[in-house]
C-alpha cells in the first residue's frame, strides 16, 4: 500500500497564479485528480486584478484556472509542466 507521505496527498497544494493564467484548460485535462476547474471569474474576483490582467483575461475569454480539490493533489507535477504560461506552482501546505 502507497502511504500518503510517498504521494504527495495533502503535504503540497497547487497554486494557480490569476495574473498569468490565460485558463487554457492543460492543467484540467493533465490532471489525473481532478484537482482544477476551468471557468469564468466572477465581478468581485475580475476586479480584484490589476488592470493590466483584466485587460489580457478580457482578451482570453475571462477564463482561468482554479484550485477546487487541493486535497486531491499528489504532487506529481504535472499541471506545473503542462501550463504553457507557467502560472502553477505547487507549495508544501
């Protein structure tokens, strides 16, 4: 039996950076956890950006990447080599 400290699950979360992420879905369809979701940001969370990352979001759909199962996560990388604009890093939690 894998034990949890040799997959990773639950010692590292991603972290998707909204600033860069253009939300071109690899990091969803790489991940074999399910750990992403791809879909349009809200109002509160578009106008939290600087004004520059609103501008390159409008130009990309308004669609980014999110981090909704962190706990599924198994620190296998990835998402992180997948990214095109390198917006993923993953943390030790």
């Amino acid at each position: 039996m894998t034990s949890t400290s040799e997959t990773g699950l639950g010692r590292v979360t991603p972290v998707v950076d909204p600033r860069r992420c253009e939300g071109k879905t690899d990091c969803a369809q790489v991940c074999p956890y399910d750990v992403f979701d791809v879909r349009r940001l809200t109002d509160a969370e578009r106008q939290a950006l600087p004004l520059l990352s609103r501008v390159k979001l409008a130009v990309h759909g308004g669609r980014q990447a999110f981090v909704a199962r962190p706990e599924q996560c198994h620190a296998c990388g990835l998402c992180v080599n997948a990214c095109p604009e390198r917006a993923i890093r993953l943390l030790r939690v």
